[in-house]
C-alpha cells in the first residue's frame, strides 16, 4: 500500500475525453436512474429492431435471471464491421504482430469484413449453424479474431480455449458444452516455441470420443506448415475451403439475450465453470468500457497484450475495439523475444498510444532493468493500463516512470471474467491515481464492502467486495448449471453478487483489491483452483493426498505451492517432484506448473477431517508465527514437521 497520490500528468487532462465533473455527475446519474442511463447507452450500437426494454433483473435466488434489452434485435459483427464501412472502410481494424519481428499484417475495416464473411461461410459450409458451440484453441493470429467474429457472423457461440491448455483441459471444455465444431491451426509460435495445437486437438477429440461427445469437425489453420495428422473425414484445411466460399454472407439477426460466448475459468471447486455471456448487454458495456477506460480518440492505435483465450482479449482485443471503429493490435509473441525490448519496440514500430498489459509483464520487465525501455522512444504512448492482479507500487511507479515517462496515466482496472468489463478503475483523467489502487466505480457500478456476517461496512474499511446491482455486462448463467451460477455469486451475501475479493476502501472511498478470499489464486493473472491443481496430482499414481495453496511470488504475483502426501513406500526425491510437475503441465497445461512441492507425510486437519488450508499459507509464506490456533487439529505435530521442511527448502 502506498500513500502517495499522483495527479492526472497535465497534458493529459488537457485532452482527456472526461473531466473530473463530468465522471461525477455521469455517475451519479448512472446510479440514480439506471434504466434511462442505459436505455441512452444502447443507442451506442446498431439494433435491427430497438429494445423498449431496458433491465429485467431479479438476483433474488428463488427466480435468478438477468436480462437488458431483451426485446432488441442485433448482430456483433453489424456493430463490429459493416456499420463502420461507410466511414472508416479503409481504416485499420487489426494489426497483427507476429512472433519474428519482421512479421506484421494489417486488416482495414473492409478487409475485415470480408475476412469474417468467408470464414463464417466456411462455418456454415461445414455445417455450424446458429446457437452450435464452437470451440476455439488457437494461436494469436488474426484467424482467431476472424473465427470469433465469424461464431458472432452466424450466430454460433464461441468458446474460446487458451491455447496452453493442455489435451485434456481442452477435451473438458469441450466436452462440457457438447462442442462439435473445433477451430485449431496447425501449431502456434511464442517466442522460440512451438505449441503443438493440433496434436493436442486430436488428443482432445480422442478424450471427447471416448466420453461420447465427439467433435465432428476441426477447421485448421495452417501457421506454420508443420506435419499434421489428418483424418479426412472430420479435418478441414482453412486455406482450401476459404478457395470456394463468397465474399457475403449475411449477419444473423440476433435477440439481445441469445448467448455470444462461452468462457471457461476456475472456481474455488470442481471443474472450471462455462461463464456464459450474451449479445445485447455485453456489447454496450464492452463498447462503453473501451472508449470511457482508454479515453479512446478516432487515431489511436490500441494495444491490449493479453491473449484471446482470456475475458481480456474477447472484450478488449476484439469486441470493444472494434464496436468502436478502434485501431486494434494482436501480438502473437512474447514480451521478451528477441529481446527484453520487445514491447516497446513494437509501440514504436506501430505508433501505439494505448497500451494495456498485466502487472506480471511489468516485473518480469522491471526486472530486466530500464535499459531494454530507454533503447525505445515510446513517444506515441500517452495511456497505460493494468488488469489481471493488484499491481505493486513499485511496478507501478516504474510503469509510470520509466516506460510512461511521467506522460501517460496508469489505469488499474479491476474486473473478471464474470463481469464483462472494467468495474473499478480510474478513468483517465477524471481522478488523480494512488499507485496500488483500482480506485472507483465505473458508470452503473455500485460496490460495497460486507463483513463476514453479510453486514455492510461503511466509510474506510476493509471486507469482502460486493456488487449491489446488475450491470449489462454481467455473466447471465453457468452454461448448463443454472444453479451453480446462483450458488457461487448469489448465496453468500443473497441479493447481491459476490465477486470472491477481498477488499479494502480508503477515507476518500479509492478501492484496493487485497486478493482472493477463496480457494482461487492468481498465478500471472490468471485464475487458477486450487482444487483443480489437487485432483491433478491426486491422479498420480504416488500421491495419496495433496493440498495446494498460493504464496507470494516476485514475477507471478502468486506462486503454486503444492503439500503432497505420497504412497507408503514411495522415494520423496527430486526425481518424484518433477514428475509430479510434468504430470499437473499434463493434466491442466504449464499455466498450473506448481512452483514449490512439499513432501508432507500428514496434512493439517481438524478433527472432522477438513485440510486447514489456512496453516498451510502461512507456512508456504513463511509466517510461522502467525499459524493462529492449532489446537483443534487432529494432529498438531504435522505442522512442526511442515515448518520444518518448508524452513529447509527457503
Ligand atoms: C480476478 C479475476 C479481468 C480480466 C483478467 C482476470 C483479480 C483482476 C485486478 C486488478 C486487483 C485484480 C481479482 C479478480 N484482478 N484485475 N486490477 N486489481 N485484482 O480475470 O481470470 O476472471 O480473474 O483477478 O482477484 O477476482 P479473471
């Protein structure tokens, strides 16, 4: 926590899009009258038929529904692409930068347009139709925006799969949503890497075969050339049946309520949930959030680092930029290839002057010194932004520093997959920034602080962080599990949304998220269970019993530390614990890749059996003394024996 304020860098503010009243008074507004606030929000977007309804939202558990503008009629890809034509036709929609520095494209709006046509042509010549799930594991190229707007074009629901999923991460989501239509490539390139994304595909089909949900067909993007297998009954090049199809294909009428995308992410237990969003809400909160957010002007160049197989990249690569004509670039590298520069080498190269990225990115950057930075000009930035994870000051200050040059304000912007879009963040140039702070409420949100009880908490205080009220951007179900969706957000603190943050808000009402207060953690931004980490060791033929908590990690935020209690008879060495490690990259991918794994022969627990997780973060920190009560554990002496080992390891 830091208490230092820094005010709006004064060129900035001079031509920032909202001054300090304007945020006041729009709030307010937003808060006061949210039905007309948003009635006047949808004119945002093009509607083939207008909504007259504007919010029909109960978060009371016994009839839980969420809908905006439900009688309204639109298609994403008329709001994305066609509507632009007649004013920014020649503009650049997507730059993409590829993994060699040498390679760059550039798509106009038109060029777009068409790009989508064909490929949603292709869809539906395979036989995807309206309302199918469509999943999508793909590299960062520019097909995998063209086959999300081309989901969007026809009418199907997109599920985007991080492309570091692993076989079985991927057969799951798969299977889960009955998908039998699946978007690959060939392989993927990140860095000096090669993901092979087509031979984890077909071992994913395989799983989902033997679980009698098999894929009927894999539309493949060739990236690199590689040798692939082919079955020729289901596998489909892109590059030959793109030969054959029409420039037109005509969007779908949609109800604003039909579902857009599926998007899977980890809970505090069992298998990742399928966060579904739908059409009419989500795009006006997405095209608001974009232009308010990054103060964003007609000749931006804008640049969002995360990945399309996050909710970052689905609203801010794609569908927010685009439904506000924006210039959008999409990187297919890492930030450290060829070198530490990279990032900013690729701001000059493109003119960037909106750059989004996660506070991860800012340590391992910081970390390689400033030189890699001042080797760049960065004089077309004027705005950088963080999402993901709580940003520590010293990133930021550097962040604003060094890379920002004291020109460019930090938006910190709190969110999750859950929410669309950005719900707490300083909007640029309407408030001075508290490095460390996501700030205030975006228009429409009111959040609130609870205590353990439910009870709320007042002026500066510290608790759990609740959301009083529907936004249009809010998840509307768990796809498939309608209940788990009421269970998970709205059982806690009933009637309103629990977002799993703690929280703490500060005499002058700024928020600082202080992290998970479930057993989610948030390794490099990303949300991983800790529950699903376990039961991937837990399918290793050594390990008995397994717990795994989070722990402070320099780069990561939060590292994997894994307790694993083994067979009897097994060798607890060096040699298990990295066949432990390869086995959960397996399971999950080298996104869940544990940091530390400690040989535990017991694990804390009460008398009725329960892991006291709790002991088991203080130790994976190194508090020991701060262990808190022991005395109801079934056996005490487990924790000495922890201490031990963990005091051996640091
Ligand atoms: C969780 C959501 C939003 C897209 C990326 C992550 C944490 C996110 C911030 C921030 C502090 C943050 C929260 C949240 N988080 N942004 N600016 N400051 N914490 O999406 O995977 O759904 O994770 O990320 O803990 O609950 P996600």
């Amino acid at each position: 926590m830091s208490d230092i304020t820094h005010p709006v860098p004064s060129k900035f503010a001079a031509l920032a899009n909202l001054s300090p009243a304007q945020y006041k008074e729009t709030y307010a507004r937003s808060i006061a009258d949210p039905e007309a606030f948003w009635g006047e929000q949808a004119k945002r977007l093009n509607w083939m038929t207008a909504p007259t309804q504007i919010k029909d939202v109960s978060w009371d558990k016994s009839d839980l529904h969420v809908r905006w503008y439900a009688d309204g009629i639109l298609n994403v890809t008329e709001n994305c692409l066609d509507r632009h034509l007649k004013t920014r036709g020649d503009k650049v929609a997507i730059i993409w930068e590829g993994d060699s520095p040498e390679e760059s494209k550039t798509f106009t709006y038109r060029e777009l347009h068409r790009e989508v046509c064909r490929f949603a042509n292709v869809m539906k010549a395979n036989g995807a139709k309206k309302g199918d799930r469509i999943t999508i594991y793909m590299p960062m190229i520019p097909e995998a925006a063209f086959a999300m707007l081309a989901c969007a074009r026809i009418g199907a629901v997109h599920s985007v799969v991080f492309g570091g999923f692993s076989p079985d991460a991927l057969a799951g989501r798969i299977v889960d949503c009955d998908s039998t239509f699946v978007i690959t490539a060939d392989e993927g390139l990140r860095g000096t890497k090669r993901v092979p994304l087509k031979v984890n595909c077909d071992a994913a089909c395989d799983i989902a075969a033997k679980a009698a949900k098999p894929v009927k067909t894999v539309l493949c993007v060739r990236r690199t050339g590689a040798d692939v297998d082919w079955d020729a009954d289901r596998d489909v090049w892109l590059d030959d049946a793109v030969q054959t199809v029409s420039d037109d294909c005509a969007p779908e009428p949609m109800n604003a309520e039909d579902p857009l995308f599926i998007l899977y992410t980890s809970g505090s237990t069992g298998q990742p949930k399928g966060v579904l969003h739908t059409t009419g809400g989500y795009l006006v909160w997405a095209s608001l959030t974009h232009e308010a957010v990054f103060d964003l002007k007609e000749d931006d160049v804008y640049w969002c680092s995360a990945d399309v197989g996050w909710v970052t990249g689905h609203t801010y690569i794609v569908y927010g930029p685009l439904a506000n004509g924006a210039t959008t670039l999409m990187f297919e590298g890492v930030p450290t290839y060829p070198d530490a520069s990279r990032f900013w080498q690729v701001c000059d190269k493109h003119q960037v002057s909106l750059f989004y990225t996660a506070p991860t990115a800012i340590r391992a950057l910081m970390r390689e010194g400033d030189g890699p930075v001042k080797a760049t000009s960065r004089s077309s930035l004027r705005l950088l932004g963080t999402v993901g994870e709580p940003i520590n000051p010293e990133a930021w200050e550097w962040y604003f520093n060094v890379v920002g040059e004291t020109r460019c304000p930090i938006v910190d912007t709190w969110w999750q997959t859950e929410t669309g879009g950005a719900m707490i963040v300083p909007l640029p140039g309407t408030t001075p920034m508290k490095p460390g702070s996501a700030s205030l409420p975006f228009f429409g949100i009111e959040p609130a602080l609870v205590d353990a009880e439910g009870n709320e908490l007042f002026g500066a205080a510290e608790g759990n962080l609740i959301i009083k009220d529907s936004w249009p951007g809010q998840m509307r179900t768990v796809y498939g599990d309608h209940d788990r969706f009421v269970q998970t957000y709205f059982s806690t603190y009933p009637g309103n949304y629990f977002t799993g943050d703690g929280c703490r808000r500060d005499e002058d009402g700024f928020y600082w998220i202080t992290g998970r207060v479930d057993d989610v953690i948030n390794v490099s931004g990303h949300r991983m269970g800790t529950a699903e980490v376990e039961s991937a060791l837990v399918s290793h033929d050594a390990v008995a019993e397994a717990a795994v908590v989070g722990y402070p990690h320099d780069i990561k935020g939060q590292g994997i530390y894994a307790y694993v209690t083994t067979i009897p008879g097994s060798a607890d060495d060096d040699a298990l614990r990295s066949d432990l490690i390869k086995h959960v990259r397996r399971e999950i991918g080298p996104i869940a890749t544990p940091d530390l794994v400690q040989f535990a022969p017991g694990l804390p627990k009460t008398r009725s059996g329960k892991i006291m997780r709790r002991i088991l973060r203080k130790i994976a920190e190194n508090s020991f003394d701060a262990l808190g009560d022991t005395s109801t554990l079934s056996d005490p002496e487990v924790v000495d024996d922890l201490i031990a080992k963990r005091m051996n390891r640091a």
